[in-house]
C-alpha cells in the first residue's frame, strides 16, 4: 500500500477517459479507492488505480473537492 502524501493542482484540463468502476473501503487509519474495467466487478483483469489516504490527506481532499464543487 503506498500513501498519498501530497496533493499538487496542476493548470491542466482533465482529460475523459473511458469509464470505470470503482470501490473504496476504510479502516481507522487508512481509506482506500481501487477502479477497475466498468463491469469487472471481480478484478478479474486487475485493478488500474489504487489510491490510500490517511487522516491529513483525507481531510485536504474533501477541500480540494469542496472547491470543485462550490466553482
């Protein structure tokens, strides 16, 4: 499992790619996102991205995320 540790905003514009699935799951230390191919809810061929947040980057996500949604 690798922590994200930093999030950095780049000036770029968000490229659509094909659409995924994903699932999360959370413990009290650690939260957790996986995608995978939309539909291969088995992992069945792999699991594309994984990203593990603790406490800290948890909470500058949610304002990161805040300002998406309040633009």
């Amino acid at each position: 499992m690798a922590f994200i540790l930093e999030l950095v905003h780049v000036n770029e514009t968000p490229q659509n790619r094909t659409a995924v699935s994903s699932d999360y799951c959370f413990n009290e230390s650690a939260f957790q996102i996986r995608t995978y191919k939309n539909g291969d809810t088995l992992r069945a061929e792999g699991s594309k991205q994984n990203i593990q947040l603790n406490r800290e980057m948890a909470l500058e996500l949610i304002n990161k995320l805040q300002d998406f949604v309040n633009q």
